[in-house]
C-alpha cells in the first residue's frame, strides 16, 4: 500500500443534474492506493491517522482523474492537419490512403506505440480507439496497450463498401470481429468494440450481420459516426429513404441500445435524441474536429434536454489535438456559438466519469472513487508563463478554466496507471512521510 498526497479534485456525477455536490476537491489531500487500487481518497486531516506509516509520494499540482477519449482513430494520428476538405472528401484524399498502409503489421506497431505514448503525455489513459479494417491493425494496438497497462476499447473496422483496399465483406468482417474478440477477452484492460465505420461504408447485409454480433457479446461495445456533415447525412438520406432518419438506419439493424457510442451527433432531431435517452446511447462530442472539417457546432443544450449521455472525443485525424484539456476549451468555445456556457467542473466531469460511463467503464476508472484503478494525471496551472500569471490567487474554478483554455500536454505533470507512473519515465517523485 502506498499514499500520494497533494491538491485532489474529481466530479464523479455530473454537476447538471447534481449541483455543486458533485465536485469533490481537498486542497490538501491523500489517494491511498493498494495493488493499483484506490483504498481511500479524501482530506489528509481525515484521513491521516488510519494511513499514518504508509510511505507517501508528494505530488505537486492538480491531481485529477485519467482523461477518458471517448472517441479517437489512432492510424490517423500522422494525418492530423492535412489541409483543405470537408469530411466525405478528406476521408478519400488523406485518410483512406494512410489506413492502407496498416496492411504492414510492422507500421501498424509502430504507429500503435507512438500512438499510445502520446496519448500518456496528455494524461489519457482510457480510450475508445477506431483501428482500420485490418484485423492486425487491433492486435497491434492491443499488445501495446497491454504492455503499457492502459484500458482501451477498440475493434477492427467494418466497412464492405470502403474503397479498393480497405474492404472488408460481412464473412471476412464477421470471422476477424469474432477472433479478435476470442483472442483478446479478458486480457488486462482491454475491451472489444463492433465497429463498423458508418453507414456510407456498409451494406445493409453488414450492418445487420454487425447487429448480431453485438447482440451476441454482451460485453462487447458498438462504436460508429454519426450525423457528422450535411453531405454524408444527405448520402445516408438517399440510401435509405424509409429510415426516419441517420440514427434510424442503425436502430433498423439493432445497433442502438446501451452499449453503442455515436461520434459527433452534430445534426440532430429531437426524435433521434429522445430514441438515443431511451436506448441509454451514448455521445463522444468531438469539438476540435467538428471545428476542423467544418461540419458544424454540437448543440449541448439540445442533447441535454433529451439527457443523453455524453462523452469528450478528440478525433484524430480530424481533431486538431490529441490534448482532452484542450478539447474542453474548445468544446466551451463551441458552446458559446450556440449560446450555451460549459462549466468547467462538468468539462472535467465530461472528460473523466461521464466518458467512462459511455464507454462502459464507470464502475473501473473515471472519479477515483474507493474500488476504482488508481489512473490520474498531475496537471501543473503554471506549466506556462500566462498560465501560473493566469492561475496565481485564483480560484478552483477559475484556474481549472484556465487549464482547460490555455493548457494541453504541458500541464500534464504526470500521469499515473493503477498508482504506477507512467508519464514522464524515470524515477518516481519525493518521498515524504
Ligand atoms: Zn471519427
């Protein structure tokens, strides 16, 4: 057993519906953690006298919980910036030619491994990942997630209409889905998501074959887009004329329930939102990317009438940064253009326990709650010139906004897996009693 003591702050409920009781923050507090475990977590004065001869690392900054991505493409993450096109058009000319090159086991490592440091150094450490069509794309991925330690959800890619190359059909698709699935189940943190592209990219005979596999594996997540831009929801109108609407042509094939996660969600009705409450889907909001491709602003008034859960995704290729602090910045921003102001402790309650819950994992990771893995990021508020002059006397709240609209990987001091650091490498910090 061993204790970290610093300032602690996590928001376990969400605080629209909880209120101020949601935020949990100690100035001065102790995570006490056991087999990488969380034992306790609260105020040092309390807590104290139970844990008085436990050696204790003192971490200086904002310990918070692991950053949760609920929606990123990891073989797209060197395509990131690529210059000049809206989402069907950028898919041709920048990312469907990157996702071949993941044929190659040996790039699909490599890029897995870069993929996963990054995501360290920016204090994630749970995400829900797109692979490609290749099934060794997913096995890449998860040797390094396993050897890193990290709780990741990912699964090959179906898409029986993609382009010359990166095709897959509804037996090939459903054989890989099924031996990944055998092959991966209960390894470390790892978890398997059925994921087929989006409509655009499968038959109706994959989609209902993927809808079985779904219902097939009650452990397995699904994971797809969703009325991202007008011209692909325009496609999916004229494909499907009989389908209420984009939602509804996967509801047709039974890939909307409790386990499903929809990527942006950008253009929708109200009577899409109502279905997706009543599922219990959940929403990976992807601000930075929606901004990129211009495909529009997420209305997070809207889909809050209809409370639907939500998460925060970053999106790359698409989104601009691998950052989740940044993300929340930008995803205040997008509020703004809506007319809606985001609260930094629900940001962070978005990007931590609200994620996870999306992504299936509430009970593991998310609000560093008694029982729950010890995954948390030291965030520095004076990383940066402005940031410590921003931050300086400054309230909780005041500098927790500071951190999400000037901070990105430089305000993660460190970052923790199951009470073991893994970001930065190296000795670990002071040791104090
Ligand atoms: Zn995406």
């Amino acid at each position: 057993m061993k204790a970290f003591r610093g300032e602690i702050l996590s928001v376990p409920e969400d605080p629209a519906g909880a209120g101020a009781e949601a935020v949990r923050h100690v100035a001065d507090g102790l995570l006490v953690v056991e087999d990488g475990l969380v034992v306790a977590c609260g105020a040092r004065a309390e807590l104290a006298g139970r844990f008085a001869d436990l050696p204790t690392e003192r971490l200086d900054g904002l310990i918070v919980p692991g950053f949760v991505d609920a929606h990123v493409h990891y073989p797209q993450i060197e395509c990131i910036a690529s210059h000049g096109e809206q989402l069907m058009q950028w898919l041709e000319r920048h990312i469907f030619p990157a996702e071949k090159a993941f044929a190659d086991r040996g790039h699909a490592d490599l890029v897995a491994a870069f993929f996963l440091d990054e995501l360290l150094r920016h204090g994630t450490t749970s995400a829900l990942v797109f692979a490609t069509v290749h099934a060794g794309s997913v096995d890449a991925l998860f040797e390094a997630a396993l050897a890193r330690d990290m709780r990741i959800v990912s699964g090959k890619v179906l898409m029986d209409l993609g382009p010359e190359g990166l095709r897959d059909t509804v037996a090939s698709g459903r054989a890989d889905t099924e031996a990944l699935i055998a092959r991966w189940r209960g390894r470390g943190r790892l978890g398997y998501a059925v994921t087929p592209r989006f409509v655009p990219t499968s038959s109706r005979e994959q989609l209902a074959d993927a809808g079985r596999l779904v219902a097939e594996h009650p452990d397995v997540l699904m994971h797809t887009h969703l009325s991202e831009n007008p011209g692909e929801i325009a496609f999916v109108a004229e494909r499907f004329p009989e389908a209420a609407d984009y939602l509804d042509v996967y509801d047709r094939f039974g890939l909307v329930g409790p386990r499903s996660v929809f990527a942006h969600c950008v253009h929708m009705s109200g009577r899409a939102l109502s279905r997706m409450a009543e599922a219990e889907a959940g929403i990976a909001f992807c601000p930075t990317s929606n901004m990129f491709l211009g495909s529009g602003l997420f209305d997070l008034a809207l889909v809050d009438r209809h409370r639907v859960r939500l998460g925060i995704g970053t999106d790359i290729g698409a989104g601009t940064t691998l950052s989740v602090l940044h993300t929340l910045g930008e995803a205040y921003r997008t509020c703004q253009l809506r007319g809606a102001s985001l609260d930094p402790f629900r940001a962070l309650h978005l990007a931590t326990a609200g994620g996870a819950r999306v992504l299936g994992i509430g009970d593991r990771v998310g609000a560093l709650l008694p029982g729950q893995e010890a995954d948390f990021v030291v965030l520095d508020d004076s990383a940066t010139p402005l940031l410590a002059r921003r931050s300086a006397g400054a309230s909780l709240h005041d500098r927790l906004f500071a951190l999400q609209v000037l901070g990105d990987d430089r305000a993660v001091a460190a970052t923790y897996l199951r009470g073991r650091r893994a970001h930065p490498p190296g000795p670990s910090g002071r040791m104090s009693a």
